[in-house]
C-alpha cells in the first residue's frame, strides 16, 4: 500500500511536465519498486531462517550454528541497508519532475475487445480497434504521440495495473482534449475503477463518456457497464433502464445481447 501511495505521488508531482517525462517517471519507479521487493523478499527468507535457527537451540534440537545464524543475520542487515537506499531513491524521484525525455516504442494498438457473439474480458465492445493518429506531435503538446500514450496506458490496464491506467489515461485526457482516442480513454478509466470495485467512480467515467460523446462506438458498453453497476449496487430500476437501453438503440449489438441476458437475472 504504501508504494501504491507513493507511486500516485510521484504522478501528481510531474502533472505540469511533458508526457515523456510522466513515462520516464513512471517507468524508473517500476524498476525501483521491483528491486526493494526482490529485497524485501529476500529478507523474510533470511528471517524465516533465523527464526528456526532460534527454535532450534531453544528446543535443544542441535549444535548452535552460531557461525550460520550470525552470518544470516548480517546478510539481513545488508538487505536492509538496501531497502533504505531505494526508499531514499523513490522519495527523491517525488521530488523531481525534470527527468531527461526519452520517446518510449509505440505499444500494439488496441484490438478489437469482443468477438462476435463472445462477451471479452469487461464485457468490451467489438470494432473498437482505433484508427492511427499522426505520428508527429500535435503542436503545443507533449513530446509523444496521442496515440502512444493512450497504448501505455491501455498496456497498464491490461497488466492489470489499474492505479497507473488511470493516470495514464487522465493524462492523456489532459495532454490531448478533443484527440479521437478521447472516448476510449473515458471507458477504460471507467473499466479501470471497475475492476477496483469503485462502482461510484466508474459510473461517473462511464456516464460523462455517454453524456460527451453520443455517437461514439462506446457508448454501448458503457451503458452496459451502467446497468451492470447499478444491478450490483442494488439499483434494480437504474440497471433496467440501462439495459433497456441499450436493447432499444443498439439492438444489433453484443452488448445488445448481454444486456437481454442480464435483464432475465434481474427479474
């Protein structure tokens, strides 16, 4: 918890900086988080072993492997000298936002998230591939492609990453209003707070993508995914107006289809 809430720090912190510099961020905190739980592993272990060796001569099991257990013990407090180091290195990092940019790779484009008549994971819509944006950045805006960024963010979704997703996401929002990929972003920030179970988020992401973007191909699902929080919330009525919803004005739809499906549970 306490790297989760250091990480969203650091987000907050380069909210003025370009999007390369939100990547770069992002990217060398992962690498530290990742070496102080490779430590922080190797210390339980270490303790573990400790702590039988402890049992041991209490019980009288054994010759006191005094040698073994002293040595164990220093490897813990090496380990720990590390951990402080990187706490340090994740505790500056929160303090600086001018990290040299690098251009991250493009990431896969988002694929199309429903096959036909097989409800994906979220219950995503189908011809959702989007169309490639300019490759060049868009004047006034950060160093990085609209379209490269919504992929990392999406990557981050898919990793199951859901706190950076929705950073990534927000950032886009912020970096490129009115980009293409704009409604998409709304849906899987929506998706995003779903899987964490803030239904009252996700419900707020989901309805100001219907409300701002009528015509986009996510509408549907995210009418779906509507009447699918408002059934789970206990909002029986909500949820059948949604559902009904989307049987009406996307009758050709998967979703469509899924909404007929959950209508029947919720009788």
């Amino acid at each position: 918890m306490m790297m989760h809430a250091i990480l969203l720090m650091l987000l907050i912190t380069v909210g003025c900086a370009k999007h390369a510099d939100f990547v770069q961020v992002r990217d060398e905190v992962r690498q530290v988080a990742k070496g102080q739980e490779q430590d922080r592993k190797q210390v339980v272990d270490l303790q573990n072993r400790v702590s039988a060796m402890d049992a041991r001569l209490e019980s009288k099991q054994g010759p006191p492997p005094s040698t073994e257990n002293a040595a164990l013990r220093a490897k813990i407090e090496q380990l720990s000298e590390r951990l402080k180091i990187l706490e340090g290195r994740l505790t500056r990092l929160s303090e600086t936002s001018n990290l040299p940019m690098t251009r991250p790779e493009p990431a896969p484009i988002e694929p199309p998230s429903m096959a036909a008549g097989e409800p994906s994971r979220q219950s995503s819509p189908a011809k959702l591939a989007p169309l490639p944006e300019p490759v060049l950045p868009l004047p006034g805006t950060p160093d990085i492609s609209p379209t490269s960024a919504y992929n990392l963010a999406y990557n981050d979704y898919l990793d199951g990453r859901y706190e950076l997703a929705i950073a990534g996401f927000e950032r886009f929002l912020k970096d490129f209003p009115g980009a293409s990929l704009e409604p998409s972003a709304k849906y899987w920030i929506g998706e995003s707070h779903y899987s964490q179970k803030d239904y009252a988020k996700a419900a707020q992401a989901f309805e100001s993508l219907v409300n701002d973007h009528p015509r986009s191909d996510k509408v549907a699902p995210a009418l779906f995914k509507l009447g699918v929080i408002a059934a789970e919330t206990g909002d029986v009525r909500k949820a059948r107006l949604y559902l009904k919803r989307v049987v009406e004005e996307f009758s050709g739809s998967n979703e469509a289809k899924l909404a007929k499906n959950k209508l029947a549970e919720i009788r």
